[in-house]
C-alpha cells in the first residue's frame, strides 16, 4: 500500500483496510462457574459472584469485590450480558439490605469506544490497579472505590468481557440505552441497596455518547431501576465530529504552539482557515441563540476526489464511532486511532502531490516550515477541505521539532492525539491483555470462556451493516430537552476535559454547554476562570457551575486524565463528582454577581497555554523538548496582541458585572505553566 500514487488507487486500499478491519461478529456466553444458583437474580447471586481468588501478580490487597456477567433483558438474546467489576468501598458496603445506606452514593464508570472495555480504565486509569509499560501490575492508591461503591461495566454488549450472540450486537444509543437499563434492573436484584442510593454515572469519550442515550432511555422511563442523581463525561463526543474535531484546531495550537513551532504566519493561516470554514463561533455569556449545524467542507482538489468519496460514504464523519480505539488496538500495540489514521494514510500517500511544500531550516533545531504565502489566498485551502484538524496534525509530523524528526509520518507513531506533549516513539502500551486473560483472573472474576478479553473492538452496530458505524445522531441534537428532564429529575450534570487533549478537546465542550439551553437560561452566564487545586494546592484548571452544570478543565492531562494524573482524576471525582464543592458556583447575592473561589481574568482566554516541554523517549520519557527561549518570548508577545480583543473583552465583563470586585490579574496571555515535573514523574513511572 505504501507503494502506491494515484489517489483511485488509494482509497480503493483505504477502504479495503477500513472495511478488513471491521472484526466478524463472532457469539460469545457467559461461563457457568460452580455454585451458580438457578433462579432469577437475588441477594442470593453475591457469593456467586464475589471474588474471592488471588489476581496473578497482584502483592498488595485489593478492595473486596464482586465480579461477572448478567443479563441485559433483551427478549430473543439469552446470551446478552454486561460485564462488571464492582469495589467496595468499605467491606460491607455493597452488600447492604434495600432500606439500608439510602443516602451512601454509588457510581459507575464506562469507557468509551465504540467498543471499549472499562476494564482498560480499571487497570490504567482509576482502578486498583496499575499495570506498567512491561505488563506488571502495581497499585493505583488514587482508585475511585475509595471515594464510593464503584462499578466497571463493559458494554455495549459484546464489548470487553460483556458477552452477545452474532445477531445481538446494539443496533444503535436506543438499543444499547435499553440494554443498560435492562442489567441494571438485575444487578440491584443482587445488590437490592443500590435500587435507591444515589447513583452517579460517569465515563469518558465515547461515553459522551453513550451517557446521553443512557440518560435519555431512564429519563424515559416511568419506574427507572435505579436513582441517578448525577452524570460526568470527561472528553467526551457529545457534539458533532465538526464541533469536537474541527472547530478547536486553533485553540489547541494557541495551546500548544510547539505543534506549529511558534510561527505566527501559520498560526494566522490557519485562523484564517478556521473563519472560512465558520469554526471561529464567538462564545457569549450567556449565549443568545443556537449556533448553526456544523459542516465540514471537503477538499475541492481534484487529486482528492478519494478523500472526498471517503467523506461522504460517512467512514469520515463518523470518525468518533471510532475513535477510543484509540491507543489500546492491539493490532499494532500503538495508539493507532483508526479512522484518523485512514484519513492520514490517505493524505500522507497523496502528499507528495502537494506543490506548495516548501521545507527550509531553522536555526539548528531542525525546524522547517510550509510556504503558506498564496498557498490560498483567502479560500478554504483545496487539499484539506475543513478537516483543520488533520491539517494540524500532518502539519506537526512534517514540520514541527520534535514530531517531525521522532514521529513516523507512515505510522503516525511519535504523534499522541490523546496528549499533545506525548511524542514518545514507540508509545507507552496500554493493553491489559496478558492480565485479564491469564487463566487465574479469568477464573477469579468470572469471567467467560467464550472469548478472550481485547481492549478494544470496533463495534460493530448492526444499525449500519455494511459499516457497522453508529447510526444514532450526536446527543447535541437533543441536549437541550435531555437538560430540561435533568432539572425537572434534579440530576446534575459534569462535563469536564484535559487541557492536553487533542482528539476530543476542551473547546469542543465550552461549545456544547454554551450550544445548550439548561435552568431556563442558554449556557453560562459568565466565562469560566474560577481555579481549582489539587491536593497538593497547586492550580489544577478551571471549575465553573451555574444551574447544576458543572464544567471542569483539567490542565497537565489529556484525554485519559486517570492516566495522566491519577491524584487530579481523583480530587476531581471527590470534589466535583460525588462532591459537593462549590468552588467556581455563580450566584446572585442581593442583585451582585458573585463566583465562589473568584474569577482569574488570565483563565478567562480561549486556550491556557500547556507544558513548555514536549516528552520524547521510547516508551518512558528520556527527555524534554523545549523550544528556544526567545521563539517562545516572541511568540506570547504575538499572541498577546493577536487574541487582545478576546481576553480585554471578557475582562470588561468580568468588571462591569462584579461591579467593580477586585482581585483581577492584568490581562494577558500569562503562561500557566502546571506539573511539569508531576508529569514527567508519572511517565517515568508508568
Ligand atoms: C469482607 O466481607 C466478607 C463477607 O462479605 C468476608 O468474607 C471478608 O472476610 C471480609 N473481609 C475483610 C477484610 O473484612
Ligand atoms: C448461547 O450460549 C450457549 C452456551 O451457554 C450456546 O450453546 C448457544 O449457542 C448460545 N446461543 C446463541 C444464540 O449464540
Ligand atoms: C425527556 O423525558 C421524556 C419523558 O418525560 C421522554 O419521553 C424523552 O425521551 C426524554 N428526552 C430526553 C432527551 O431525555
Ligand atoms: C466572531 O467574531 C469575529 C469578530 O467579530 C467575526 O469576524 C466572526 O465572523 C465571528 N464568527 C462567527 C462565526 O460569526
Ligand atoms: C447547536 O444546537 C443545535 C440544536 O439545538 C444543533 O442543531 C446544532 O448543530 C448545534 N451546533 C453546534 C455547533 O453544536
Ligand atoms: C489573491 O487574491 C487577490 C484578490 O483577492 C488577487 O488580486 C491576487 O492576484 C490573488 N493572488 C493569487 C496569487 O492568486
Ligand atoms: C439545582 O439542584 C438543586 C438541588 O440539588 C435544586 O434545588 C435546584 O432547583 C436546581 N436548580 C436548577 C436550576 O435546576
Ligand atoms: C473545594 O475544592 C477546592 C479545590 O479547588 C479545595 O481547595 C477546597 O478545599 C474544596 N473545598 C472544600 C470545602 O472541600
Ligand atoms: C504527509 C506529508 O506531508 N509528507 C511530506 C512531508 O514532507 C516531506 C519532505 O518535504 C515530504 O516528502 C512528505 O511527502
């Protein structure tokens, strides 16, 4: 395939590689352990499934647990179940009576996918367990049980170690939502405490998709099974693929510059791309209308009819069905995101088209830049259409120090869309697979024997059988009717995003909650630019509420923020999740506006600036890219100017709205640079 030139040629092979990798949609069980008993579910089911067994390799202790597969109702699908993994939070706590623990919250946590397992969040992100780059488990002290019962549900069935028939694989959100409702009316048959705690669902990517649904379905339901009392989604795909994708390319290279080498020509041209393609949305608070159903404009270069054809057969836009495959597909063992990488292998064999390719050298360092000067002129740019996004990236790999000499153009090896100052080359894994099928875990957790545990699939939606792509619209569609049953059922709702995240980035989000019309008002009704700390006390981002949203900004973390940082995961999940903490709440007080915790005029910008330093290694970090100090100097005096209106803008509001209030830093674009060396220990560690 690399061989090849002409662009038919191509996408004939792109799309055979798409099409190949859809995997069969083999039948799966699950696996009748001793002592099963036969009825319907019941208290009786909690020694069935309680994991008693020793885990290969684990030396320290885990929380007492519950583990294995139960039905999801489906008339017809007898085989349909959702795998769990439930943690206590004190020996005990699960187990409790109906009436007992009424008010103990519970939550639970889904990965996303399409397709995959939660599992892989259970031993890389907020579980108990930690496993290491050589496979090695270690222990995660930050693991969420120790702030509540936790559940790890794979699902959609079929998906980890949920088991389905052939025919059984979700149609669609609708199908899966009435899954999910289905195992949760038998799961609180065994746990009967859990019918009427306060159950808090949270999950990350793709399950910002699948939340909503979920949400919609109980939201629907006249005598839900449970008692949800509030959603998180971190990094999630709630808006459409233009809106999470697309529109945030320019904020994420104000982020991170280096992408771009701190060149403010191309950082004006892709402003300019941004504006053409109507991804520049101005974000009011509050806002006053919705804003338009984005499109992506495709390339009109007549070399790029196969990306256009690929586009519209929908393996384009529905890039999100796939994209938490992510780094855990395990046919390369590297952070492979399919769909993006069918885009790029496309474009990457058709770049040598690209005339107006121009590299020159710049001081040492290895930087080269694209001539962008009459490369459009005022128009959208004919070889990437509005797909800005894969524009950055191809940009980064080409041009920008480090990618360009550590990352792998072919493989897109070295580049980390998950988290942007990752450039290891080969990455560090995360696979799981060598834990969670050694015979002595599987036995443990009841695990079936039908099928081996992958971290991920590419689900396979019978909804779209020649693709197999979610059919079900962007929960954006319907958010606002789903915010109206969330307020009239009083469940809150967390949305919240690491600032390092590229894929799914946090622009994508402020979007989304100000596209959203929640306690009768559209979006928030100030800027969010209320800091919160770690436990360490340092600044961690952003936090802001208003009418029980709650939005939180991650810094020093990416798309896997548990990964990342398991400490900020946690504080998270402790003070804003199940808690209560107010920090970043407006309210009125007698006609004033007041923001608990204050308001940071330097937050209060479309994009905080990540880390200086980019991570280059193999596998761990071995060393930091930093780029020279005067191309960095030169670069905030730029953007200072370049995004002046914006910030001076929100700074006047701020003012005129506190009446006066003190306690604003000078405007400015201050570099907030947080966990530098936090990082690098936890990469180090990993
Ligand atoms: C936890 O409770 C179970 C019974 O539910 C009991 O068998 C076990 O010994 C207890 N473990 C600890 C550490 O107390
Ligand atoms: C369901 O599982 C049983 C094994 O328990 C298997 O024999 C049967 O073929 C499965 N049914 C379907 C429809 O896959
Ligand atoms: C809102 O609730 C109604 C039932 O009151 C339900 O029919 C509808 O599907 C729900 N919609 C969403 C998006 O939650
Ligand atoms: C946002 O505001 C800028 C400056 O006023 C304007 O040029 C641009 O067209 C606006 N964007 C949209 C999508 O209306
Ligand atoms: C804004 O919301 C409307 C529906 O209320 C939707 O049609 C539109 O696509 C959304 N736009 C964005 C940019 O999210
Ligand atoms: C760019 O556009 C301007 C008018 O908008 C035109 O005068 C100029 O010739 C164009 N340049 C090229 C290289 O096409
Ligand atoms: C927010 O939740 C509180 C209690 O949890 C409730 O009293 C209040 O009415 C809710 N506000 C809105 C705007 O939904
Ligand atoms: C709320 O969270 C912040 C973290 O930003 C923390 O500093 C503060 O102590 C918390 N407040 C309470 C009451 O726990
Ligand atoms: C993907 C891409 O743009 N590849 C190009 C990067 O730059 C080199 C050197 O100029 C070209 O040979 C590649 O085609």
């Amino acid at each position: 395939m690399l061989g090849l030139t002409t662009s038919t040629v191509v996408l004939a092979a792109v799309v055979t590689f798409v099409t190949a990798q859809l995997p069969p949609t083999p039948s799966s069980w699950p696996h009748d352990y001793p002592g099963k008993p036969s009825g319907d579910y019941s208290p009786e089911w909690q020694s069935y499934f309680e994991v008693t067994e020793s885990l290969p390799g684990i030396d320290f202790s885990l929380p007492h647990g519950y583990a294995g597969n139960i039905d999801v109702n489906r008339p017809g699908h007898p085989n349909n179940t959702l795998f769990f993994w439930a943690l206590e939070k004190e020996n005990g706590s699960l187990t409790a009576g109906a009436d007992e623990r009424s008010d103990v919250p519970w939550g639970i946590w889904l990965n996303g996918g399409p397709g995959s397992s939660s599992m892989l969040g259970f031993i890389y992100e907020n579980g108990p367990i930690r496993v290491g780059p050589d496979g090695s488990p270690s222990h995660n002290e930050y693991s969420w049980d120790n702030v509540a019962d936790y559940i790890w549900i794979d699902q959609p069935v079929g998906t980890g170690w949920s088991t389905t028939d052939s025919d059984g694989y979700v149609h669609d959100e609708d199908e899966m939502g009435r899954d999910f409702m289905g195992f949760l009316e038998n799961l609180v048959k065994v746990f009967p405490s859990l019918k009427t705690r306060p159950l808090y669902l949270t999950g990350e990517s793709y399950a910002g998709t699948y939340i909503p649904y979920i949400m919609k379905t109980y939201f629907g339901l006249s005598d839900p099974p449970v008692n949800i009392v509030k959603f998180a989604i971190g990094d999630g795909t709630v808006g459409s693929e233009a809106t999470c994708q697309m529109l945030p390319t320019v904020s994420i290279l104000e982020t991170y510059p280096q992408l771009i080498g701190y060149d403010s020509e191309v950082f004006e041209w892709f402003r300019e791309q941004e504006h053409l393609c109507g991804f520049d949305l101005n974000l009011t608070y509050p806002q006053d209308g919705h804003f338009p159903n984005l499109q992506i404009a495709n390339p009109t270069d007549p070399n790029r009819a196969g990306f256009v054809g690929l586009a519209e057969r929908k393996t384009l836009r529905n890039t999100m069905t796939r994209l938490a495959v992510g780094k855990s597909y395990t046919n390369t063992g590297t952070h492979a995101v399919r769909a993006l990488e069918a885009r790029s292998d496309f474009e990457r064999h058709s770049a040598n088209a690209d005339a107006s390719v121009s590299p020159r050298t710049e001081g040492g360092s290895a930087v080269v830049k694209r001539d962008l000067s009459l490369r459009t002129n005022g128009t959208i740019d004919s070889w990437y259409g509005c797909y800005l996004y894969d524009e950055m990236l191809e940009y980064a790999l080409n041009y920008s120090y480090p990618w360009n000499i550590k990352g792998n153009s072919q493989t897109w090896e070295g580049f980390d869309p998950y988290q942007i100052p990752d450039a290891l080359d080969p990455e560090s894994p995360i696979d799981g697979r060598s834990f969670f099928n050694d015979p002595q875990t599987r036995a443990a957790l009841h695990a079936p024997t039908s099928k081996d545990w992958t971290g991920s699939i590419i689900y396979p939606f019978l909804g779209d059988p020649v693709e197999g792509i979610d059919p079900s619209v962007e929960p954006m569609a319907f958010l606002d009717d789903l915010a109206a049953n969330a307020s009239i059922h009083n469940v809150h709702v967390v949305l919240y995003s690491g600032n390092d995240d590229s894929l799914l980035a946090h622009r994508g989000t402020e979007v989304v909650i100000q596209n959203t019309t929640f306690g009768g008002i559209q979006g928030f009704t100030r800027r969010p630019s209320t800091p919160w700390y770690d436990d360490a006390g340092n600044v961690a981002g952003v936090v802001h509420q208003e009418r029980n949203w709650t939005y939180v900004l991650v810094e020093g973390a990416g798309h896997l923020i548990g990964y990342n940082s398991p400490p900020k995961a946690f504080t998270l999940l402790r003070e804003f999740i199940l808690g209560n903490n107010q920090t970043g709440l407006v309210s009125q007080v007698g006609g004033q506006v007041d923001v608990l915790g204050g308001e940071d005029a330097a937050l209060a910008v479309d994009a905080i600036p990540g880390t200086s330093g980019i991570y280059v290694g193999s596998v761990t970090t071995q060393s930091t890219v930093e780029y020279p100090a005067a191309t960095v100097a030169a670069w905030e005096s730029y953007i200072a100017t370049a995004t002046a209106t914006v910030i001076s803008n929100a700074v006047k509001g701020v003012e005129t709205k506190q009446n006066g209030a003190t306690g604003f830093r000078a405007t400015g674009t201050a570099v907030v640079l947080v966990g530098a060396s936090f990082l690098v220990s936890l990469l180090a560690c990993a």
